[in-house]
C-alpha cells in the first residue's frame, strides 16, 4: 500500500526582493494510510509553508511529494487544482462556511468543482451522509448563524469529507474554540481516524496533539522530531472528567 504523503529532500524557498528564505529545507517523510499525525512547531518553523505544499496550495522549489501514489511536485496550477479536489479535504480554524448558505448547501460545495458534474439530489444525498458522519444531520438546514461554533466546525469537517478524500488536513481546527468544544471536535477526529480517514493536522498546543498518534515538530524548516504520541487522550473519556469536574463546580 503506498503512503499517502512521500516527501523526499522536499525544499521551499521564498526570494523576498533581494533576500531569500528558505521556508522549507530538506524535509523526507511518510505518512501512511490511517494515521492522525499533529504538525508542530513555533512561529517561522515552515510548518504552515509545509501544510500548504502537503494541500497542493503551493508548489515545492526542489525535491519531491507524492500524494496517494501521484507526484504532486510534477502538476501544473490546473493539475494541482483538480488533485487538491479530489484527495484533499481542508479544515480550516475560521469555519469558512458561507453566511446566507444552509449546513446542506456548504456541504455541498466541494462537489460542484468535480470535473464530474454531480446531479443534484446525489449532492444532496452525499451532504447529509457527511453530516450524519458528523452528527449535525438534524441541523441540515440552518444557517451558519443559527450554530454554534463547534457545530459550525462540524460543518467544515463535513464539507472536507464530502468528495470521500485520501487525506484531511486541519490548519489549527480548535484555535476558535472553547476547551469542551475543542476535545469534542478531536473527538469528532478520533472517531473519524478510527474509521480509517489520514488526517494531518497542525496545531501549537500541546492537550490537543495529544488527542493525534504521531507528532512532528519543525525548526528552521527541518524536521526537529518526529515520534509517536504515547499517552495519548482519549476524547470521550476527557469530555467526561470535564462535564464531571463542572457539575462538581455547580454543586460547590
């Protein structure tokens, strides 16, 4: 089986006027089906640069990145475009959920940009399978404004699913979020991960890579670590001790 992500001496550099950055320098890794990896590291460490060349948002200087089996690092704008559609589902910290469009109908987005036209009462069969994926199947039809923001999320999470990608990738999905809204969005993770979906996922806080089965810390655009995570938090269990440790709050 091949891994969903090859990089191999993958390199980014950025020419600023006079100065060049090397956002990106030498990174060789794999991430194979199945996996819920964490992307971490501080301000400048190339993980954001990283995360856009992984969703063929940006194109590598040198080296190469196979996605599902595809040299990615090969592919003109329009190529990238269509592959970025078909294999790659994006969660983003803002929701990005159109204001005056239903649960349904964001749902749906991903779906008009096939090459493939779908029709649409398949669109709409396919939406609500991903929202009861999510849980949110019963809120369909409201508006973005008529949600809450985990419930906004699960949206977006929803709307990623949709075309059945080979690999999610989250940029800081809970950064918006409050604790309890946070563990039962990685709980919504976990869950899908179970169900054998590969999600990368880049965060700066450290509870919530815990909620991940691998993390990989950057500096200066070079992988500094990469290890399994070995105490990892079950969210279900965490959402528990939480609502416990808050009616005992209440009842104080």
């Amino acid at each position: 089986m091949n891994p969903v992500i090859q990089l191999d001496d993958l390199h980014k550099t950025y020419q600023t006027g006079e100065v060049e950055v090397k956002a990106v320098r030498g990174v060789t890794l794999q991430i194979q089906p199945g996996e819920f990896v964490a992307l971490m590291g501080a301000s400048g460490s190339g993980k954001s640069t990283l995360m856009n060349t992984l969703g063929c948002l940006d194109h590598p200087t040198a080296g190469k990145y196979l996605l599902d089996g595809v040299d990615v690092s090969q592919l003109d704008g329009d190529e990238r475009a269509d592959i970025r559609n078909r294999k790659i589902g994006f969660i983003f910290q803002g929701f990005n959920l159109l204001a005056r469009t239903s649960a349904l109908e964001n749902t749906e987005l991903p779906m008009l940009y096939q090459r493939h036209r779908i029709a649409g009462p398949e669109r709409h069969t396919h939406a609500l399978r991903a929202l009861e994926t999510v849980g949110l199947a019963q809120r369909a039809d409201h508006h973005p404004n008529q949600l809450s923001g985990g419930q906004q999320q699960r949206v977006a999470i929803a709307r990623a699913l949709v075309n059945q990608p080979a690999l999610l990738l989250a940029d800081e999905p809970t950064g918006n979020l409050d604790s309890q809204t946070s563990i039962e969005i990685m709980g919504v993770f976990q869950k899908l991960n179970d169900a054998g979906i590969t999600i990368v996922m880049v965060t700066h806080e450290l509870d919530i890579a815990s909620y991940t089965k691998r993390n990989i810390i950057l500096r200066d655009g070079k992988v500094l670590s990469d290890t399994p995570v070995t105490r990892r938090l079950n969210a279900e269990h965490e959402l528990a001790k939480l609502k416990q440790a808050q009616a005992e709050v209440k009842l104080a």
